[in-house]
C-alpha cells in the first residue's frame, strides 16, 4: 500500500501548495494579494518538488494521472498498478483543494468575483478554443514527460538533482505556454479540484465550468503519450 499512499499524499501536498498560492495572490484579504504570475508560476514548481523528494523512493512520484499512464505505455510501470495510482491521485487532488478552501475560508467569502474563486481550483483558458486548448495542453505535457523521460540520459545525475530538473521543467512551461490555458498538464490537479469547487459550500462560488474539463483530461493524457512514444523511437 505504500505506493498509493505515498501518490495520495503527495498529489495532497502539491495541490495544497499550487491551489494555495493562487488563493494567496488572488483572493481578497490575503496578505499576498497581487503577488502576480510569477510567484503562482515560482511556487507550482515547488509544489511539484517538495513531495517529489518526498515521496520519490516510496512511489517514483508521478502524482499525476497522465505521466502514470505514460509510463504504463512504454512499459516502465506496471499496468496492474494504474487503478491504484489514479485513484490515489485524484483522491489526494480532491483533498488538497479542501484544505485549501478550509484555510481560506474567509478570504473566499470577501471575494465577489466567481472566475477568481474558481480560478483557485482549476484552469480555464485566457480564449477559448477547444482544439487549440487541447493542443496546448497536451504540448505542455509533452514538453514535462519528454523532458523527464530525457533526464536518464544525463550522465551520472547526482541522487535528488533530477527533481530539481523537474522543478525547472515545470516552471518553464508555465512561464512560457501558462497563459493559455493555465497549464493544468495533469488531469487529477484540475479535475480533483474542479469537484471539490462543484461540492463545497463556497459563498457566490457560481458554475464549476465542467464543460471546459475535456481540455485538462484530454490534452495532457494525449501529449504524455506521444512523448513516451516519440522518446522510445528515437535510437538513443
């Protein structure tokens, strides 16, 4: 069980760092309010690192549904442990978002605007735009998986430098393609969340926006794919 322990409380932590720091900048009343998109972009990467180091021995730290079915692809994880892992995922998105509406609880209630709420849980994009939202979606996810899966050609890597690479790989992304769509690339940190906005009792919270959901499941799950097949055909 440790595994799927460890991708429960990691997928936790990493939405309780990420949704947390757009509730931080983005709500009413919070001491960092109008912190801007470098902080929300500086502190995801360190959301994703932080449980990374953590968890990295127990589970390989995926904590994210995409990258596991990746793998499970090019035959790197076994497919008998994806239901585990997915739901692990998803469940511990769900909770981090929780937390997150706990903590700032008063925060949401003195913010008026329903688009910045349910900014805080989920994506959504700056035009919207099903196929070209998919695509970049699913470009950025290539980019993470392609990126990651390339870091075991790198010589001698000293133990725990490879999540620092990690780290950069997704702060790249965000700051490069994040305008878009907001750079989900991984479906349980948007659809975890997404629920937990549909569920919880938050004040003038307003629609959930479930129609834009296909695009964090869809583009990411579509790039991670192609990133390990593209990865595996190359003659390294």
């Amino acid at each position: 069980m440790l595994p799927y322990i460890a991708e429960f409380i990691g997928t936790m932590l990493l939405i309780l760092l990420g949704d947390g720091v757009v509730a931080n900048v983005n709500l009413n009343k919070s001491g960092m309010k109008g912190g801007g998109s470098v902080q929300i972009t500086l502190a995801w990467g360190l959301a994703v690192l932080i449980p990374a180091y953590i968890f990295g021995v127990a589970s390989g730290a995926s904590f994210n549904p995409a990258l596991t079915l990746a793998l499970a692809v090019d035959g790197s994880f076994a497919w008998s442990m994806v239901p585990g892992y997915l739901v692990a995922q998803f469940a511990g998105a769900f909770v981090g978002a929780i937390l997150v509406y706990i903590l700032f609880k008063g925060q949401f209630d003195a913010t008026e605007d329903q688009k910045t709420k349910l900014g805080v849980f989920c994506t959504s994009p700056s035009i919207p735009n099903l196929t070209l939202n998919i695509l970049s979606e699913a470009i950025g996810t290539f980019v993470l998986v392609f990126a990651i899966k390339g870091l075991a050609n790198v010589p001698d890597i000293a133990s725990g430098v490879d999540k620092l690479f990690v780290f950069g790989i997704i702060v790249s992304v965000g700051m490069s393609l994040g305008g878009l769509t907001g750079y989900a690339i991984n479906p349980a940190r948007d659809l975890g969340p997404r629920l937990a906005h549909t569920i919880l009792p938050i004040k003038g919270k307003g629609d959930s926006n479930w129609g834009y959901a296909i695009v964090p499941l869809a583009g990411p799950i579509i790039g991670a794919i192609a990133a390990v097949l593209l990865y595996g055909a190359i003659p390294w």
